[in-house]
C-alpha cells in the first residue's frame, strides 16, 4: 500500500479546560507528524481559572491567546464549547450537546480527561463521563442535530494517572522525538501562569512513563476505556519495567 493510500484518522482530545491537555501534548504532534487530523476540543473557556486576574472576558482573551499558541505548536485544531467553568454538569442533555461534536467530528480515537471520583476537579471527573455518554448518544437519533448518526467504532483513551492504580490497562506512546516540541508547549503554560519548574517537573513525568514503559527514554501513559485495539497473531508479552539505567545503557 503506498503511503497516500493508508488510512488517517481524526484524533479528538476533549478536555474541560485549556492546559488540561498537557498530558498528551507528545502524542497529538505524534498524530500530527502521521499526517492525522487533530482536534482539541475543550468543554469551557476557561474564565474561573483562580490563579489570573482579570474580568472573566479578559481570561477568556488571555487564555484563547495560549491555545492559539497551542494550536500552530502543535498543528492541531482547537474548539471551544461554552460550558461554564467550574459548573459542568453531568445531565443527559449535555451528553447529547458533547454527542453534537462527535458527530460533526467523526473521531475514531478520543483522548480525554479520568474519572478521579473524590480526588477529581468536578468539571474534569463530569467531562469524562458526558465523553463517554456522547460515544452513545453520537449513535442515536437526535432531534437537536441536523448531522447523521456517527456510528464508526471509536477508541478511548485517558491519561493514566500519577498517582497511581488505574482500572484499565495502560498502553505507553512514545513521544521522545517530541521533547523539544513538549517542552515548548510547557513554556507557554508556565510563562502563562508563573509556575517555576514546570520543565523539570514534566523531564521527571515524561521519564517516568518511559521508565514504566519498559522501553523508551520518555513516554505518556494511557489507558484504555472504551474500543479494540489492532489485530495481532499472537498476544503481546509486557514490555516489562525497565530500571532507567538499564535504558540509559541501550540508548
Ligand atoms: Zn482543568
């Protein structure tokens, strides 16, 4: 098959607000460089952020102003919704109004926020499950929408946690080609909002995942909710835990 033939897929990360996608910033120029077509969808804009001054329309300005930034960084196509931040709720209505997007979208592979119950942001824990409820609702009929059904089977992912357990199981993608490009994207948040160390803190986070992955230099961590994953002949040993010195004397 020659390489204009192969398949792209649509990639849509929904998150509920802007710098929630940090953790998968690696993967989505990934996607990118495979010619797939990106989407960073998030559910508000972002106005109650606690650690900005300004008028709720100038953080809107002034967060907009990052993701655009965001956006040419990473080649990727930013939405907005206008849920109110810190008010997502989880009804069914809202489910159909996320479903909206995915059928306008047609995403085979979506990356969003974990369900962290108790530990969560409410707005982050609610946009997990409305993601999840709108795989469904895309496939119904739908007297708010004027777009067909998206009834193509679709993956989903979360970001593994830091801090620890999981409910699924995790895959790691490998974004090590992607640190300058990562690095990049944390200066623009930290510049933003004045937080020190941020480089380093996320040095340690990427070469943690590559630590568990058993296999790269720096890695993002998955796991996997909803879908299939690729047809294989035989079944897939783990790539075990690798101690980084042991990394380090392959690289
Ligand atoms: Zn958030």
């Amino acid at each position: 098959m020659s390489s204009e033939n192969v398949q792209k897929n649509v990639v849509l990360a929904i998150f509920a607000h802007p710098d929630d996608e940090i953790g998968c910033a690696g993967t989505m120029a990934n996607h990118v460089d495979a010619g797939d077509d990106v989407h960073l969808l998030f559910l508000t804009k972002g106005e109650n952020i606690t650690n900005m001054d300004g008028s709720p329309e100038e953080l809107v300005a002034r967060r907009k102003a990052h993701t655009d930034k965001i956006e040419a960084l990473l080649g990727v196509k930013v939405h907005f919704m206008d849920f109110p931040d810190s008010r997502i709720e989880y009804s069914v209505d809202n489910g159909y109004r996320v479903a909206r997007k995915l059928r306008e979208l047609k995403p085979d592979i979506i990356i969003t926020w974990r369900d962290e119950g108790p530990r969560g942001h409410p707005d982050h824990n609610n946009t997990h499950k409305l993601v999840v409820d709108a795989t469904s609702y895309c496939r119904f009929k739908d007297p708010g929408s004027d777009l067909p059904p998206h009834r193509e089977a679709m993956n989903v992912f979360i970001g593994r946690s830091f801090v620890g357990g999981g409910r699924y199981d995790f895959l790691s993608v490998d974004v090590s080609k992607q640190y300058d490009k990562i690095m990049q994207f944390i200066e623009i948040y930290e510049e933003a909002y004045g937080f020190p160390h941020m480089e380093k803190i996320w040095d340690h986070i990427l070469s943690h995942g590559g630590l568990r992955s058993g296999r790269t230099r720096y890695a993002e961590s998955f796991e996997m909710v909803m879908g299939q994953l690729p047809t294989i002949e035989t079944l897939p040993p783990t790539p075990g835990f690798t101690w980084l010195s042991d990394i380090e004397r392959k690289l």
